[in-house]
C-alpha cells in the first residue's frame, strides 16, 4: 500500500517494517462485498464499473459498486437513478441475498479459524482480538497478511485489514487502506496519524456536531485533543464531549464481543409504482413479515416489538410499533401483528394516499434459547403448531430455494397497480 499524504511513513502495511506486538486488534473489513460476490461468479463483470441494486429498476438504491463505479461517485444507498446518471453504461445486477449469506458465513468462519474472539459489525466486517493467537499463528501483522491471502486464494475475495490496539484506530486504519489493503498502526504513532485527520473521522461527528465543533474553531482531531476538556464537555455535553475527547487522544477501552449486538431485524422494500391498494400493500406485508421472521429464526433470536415503516409518494415516512406479550420469531404472528398497524394507521385518517415504501422490523431482540415457552388454551395462532410449520418451511427453503414453498397469496400475483 502507498502513503497518502495523510499517513505517517512509519505507519505501515509490512509487519517486518514495524513493532506490531501491540496491535492485536484487527479490523476486518470485505472490499464492495456483494458486488465482488457478483463478480467471483461472473468474471466478466470484473474490472468494469458495475452495481447490486435493488428493486431491479431506476426507484431502488445502490447496495453494492466496484470500485471501477465508485471512481464515477456511486457510493452504495444512492438511489439507482442518480447512480446510473453518474455513471451511463454501468452494469446493474440484482441482488442475491443468499448468496451473499453462504459467502459470508465463508467468511467468518475463517475470523474464526484465526480466533475465537470475533465480534462481527456486519455480513462483511468484524473485529477479531489476535491477542491470544500468537504462539500459533504469529505476531499481528503475519496473522493479517495470511487471512487476506487465505481469503483471496480460497474465496476469491479481497479485504481490507486494520491493525492497532484499539478498536476506533483499527477501523480508522482500514478505511484508510481501502481497497485491498492493510494498515498497522502501533500505540505510538497513533496519535501521529489521527492529529491531522478532520473531525469526521472520529466516531459519532455526523453534519451537526462537525458544524458545531467548527464554530469553535476545531476542524482536526489534534485540534479537539488540544482543547481543554470542560470546554468540549460545555459545548457538546458531558458524554459526548468525553468520547470524543478521548478518541482524539487515541483511547478506546472496548474490548472485542462475541456477543451479538444486533438490536433489531428487519426487511423493506421500495415499489416500483407507488400504491394504496390494500390488497398489494398487504401482499407486500406478508412477503416482508416472511423475510424477517425466517431471518430471525436463522440468527436464533425473537423480538418483543414488531413495528412497521410506511413512507408515502411526497417521501413523508410514519413508524408504528406494538410491544408483544411474549418475544416472537414466527412469521404468522409479525404478518398478523404488522398488518394490524398498517390498518390502524390508515383508519386513523392521519395519512393516506399513495405508498412508495413499506418495511417490516423485529426488534429488542433476545436469544430464543432464553425465552421461556408458555403454552395457552386457545393459543392457535401463536402455539407449537405454528412454529413447527414454520420450521419445516424453513427446512425445505434452506434446501429448494427461497421459492420453493411461500403463502397461496404469494404464489400468483397480480400487475401491481
């Protein structure tokens, strides 16, 4: 990897230039993962500007680009309209979801080759503690440069790694090597690549708190750490005037997780014709409420909310939620669940007209393995009986295909309106 200019010499990506004993922390994190998927099974994408978009038409957004389209300005969660103006000739892929999961359970199965202690952010990226993998595996930097050549060699995928002591500089290093790259940063020159950084590049400065710290006259980070902290603390508040005080000085305790933190889950999606029609609005609820039941099921976890997200043709968008009696993961209960409040909003009289996007979620997740099950008289639609069709559809999806077994409703669908 090169030295931009905002990179000190002497941090590096050769583990044999540096004293890399300390940076136990990796940073991993897959270069533009659903588009290189895409590519690995059709290398004739490969070096052309190409996208995974959704909705299959000019109304969805950009999930995934090859790096060859991020050089036009497409960025992933633009809108395929703009992304297709930026880019005219651009090679528009549908996206795959599954097989994305299969590669990315590929994927952290070889984290976990490396190290028990993995704590995934995403399908795509994690933090691994290399710490205790010495003895078999070396220091930080050799452990680095052999996942990402095991990751290339045996899943034809490329990935960017950062290493450092700390969590906030690890992820902070391989955004700095992307693409395919890797950045060792030991605990004392870290301070030497964050000072001249801007205030973006800490955690938590979005727009609004980047305005505000500029209108004290602080646009880097070494300029935030030379600021006496009472004064950040008055400013932005007593928390978040600390955390950034302290991630300016390169501090950042958190060690790596193997818990998960996921704190929801969740499917939606953007019509190619916006509707009101309640037949399609609840064809399309039932698909979501499928999608994010089974997702659930998958990762072992229940919700004890499930809430709904409509967002109308002006693009004003309205949630509603409703907390259940009993964590759930089944799709009968977040279908019947989510197309109560669906009913409910739009017999309030506050919102009507035309939907552009309808979204499912399962949230305040806990582990199924800790849910207590209570069985009721006259619980027919949320009883064992539910659940073990469920699991059987489950069963013949993971082997036939998403399409393989879906409710009559789904089965033939009119035009949409």
């Amino acid at each position: 990897m090169s030295h931009s200019a905002g990179i000190p010499r002497h941090v590096t990506a050769d583990p044999q230039a540096v004293d890399d004993r300390e940076c136990s922390i990796l940073h991993v994190d897959m270069d533009a993962f659903f588009a290189m998927v895409e590519v690995r099974r059709r290398p004739e994408l490969r070096g052309r500007p190409m996208m995974v978009a959704g909705a299959g038409d000019r109304r969805g957004v950009v999930l995934s680009a090859s790096y060859e389209a991020r050089v036009s300005g497409v960025r992933s969660a633009m809108p395929t309209s703009a992304a297709l103006a930026l880019c005219p000739g651009i090679v528009v892929v549908p996206p795959d979801h599954g097989a994305y999961a299969q590669a990315s359970r590929a994927v952290m199965s070889m984290f976990a080759d490396v190290t028990p202690l993995v704590e995934p952010l995403s399908v795509d990226e994690a933090f691994l503690d290399v710490a205790g993998a010495g003895r078999r595996s070396g220091r930080p930097g050799s452990i680095a440069v052999a996942l990402r050549a095991r990751l290339s060699r045996e899943l034809g995928l490329t990935a960017t790694v950062g290493a450092a002591s700390t969590k906030f500089v690890a992820k902070l290093a391989s955004s700095l090597a992307k693409p395919d790259g890797l950045l060792i940063v030991p605990p004392a020159q870290a301070l030497d690549l964050l000072h001249p950084l801007p205030v973006r590049a800490l955690w938590g400065v979005g727009p609004r708190t980047a305005g505000r710290l500029a209108s004290m006259g602080l646009s880097t980070v070494g300029e935030i750490a030379g600021m006496e902290l009472p004064l950040l603390v008055g400013a932005l508040g007593k928390a978040a005037g600390v955390r950034l005080h302290d991630l300016a000085w390169g501090r950042d305790p958190r060690p790596v997780l193997t818990e998960s933190t996921e704190v929801s889950i969740g499917a939606e999606s953007t019509f190619a014709v916006d509707s009101a029609d309640p037949a399609f609005l609840g064809r399309e609820l039932l698909t979501l409420a499928e999608r994010t039941a089974r997702r659930a099921r998958q990762a072992g976890l229940r919700g004890r909310t499930v809430s709904i997200k409509v967002r109308y043709e002006d693009f004003t968008t309205v949630t509603r939620s409703v907390t259940l009696s009993a964590p759930t993961d089944l799709s009968h209960t977040v279908y019947s669940t989510a197309r109560e409040l669906l009913r409910r909003l739009r017999a309030s009289g506050g919102r009507g007209g035309r939907v552009r996007l309808l979204g499912v979620r399962l949230e305040g997740l806990v582990r199924s393995d800790e849910v207590v099950e209570q069985l009721e008289l006259g619980a027919g639609d949320s009883g064992p009986g539910w659940r073990e069709a469920e699991t059987a559809v489950d069963r013949a999806i993971a082997r036939f295909g998403v399409r393989a077994i879906r409710p009559a409703a789904l089965v033939e669908r009119p035009e949409r309106p």
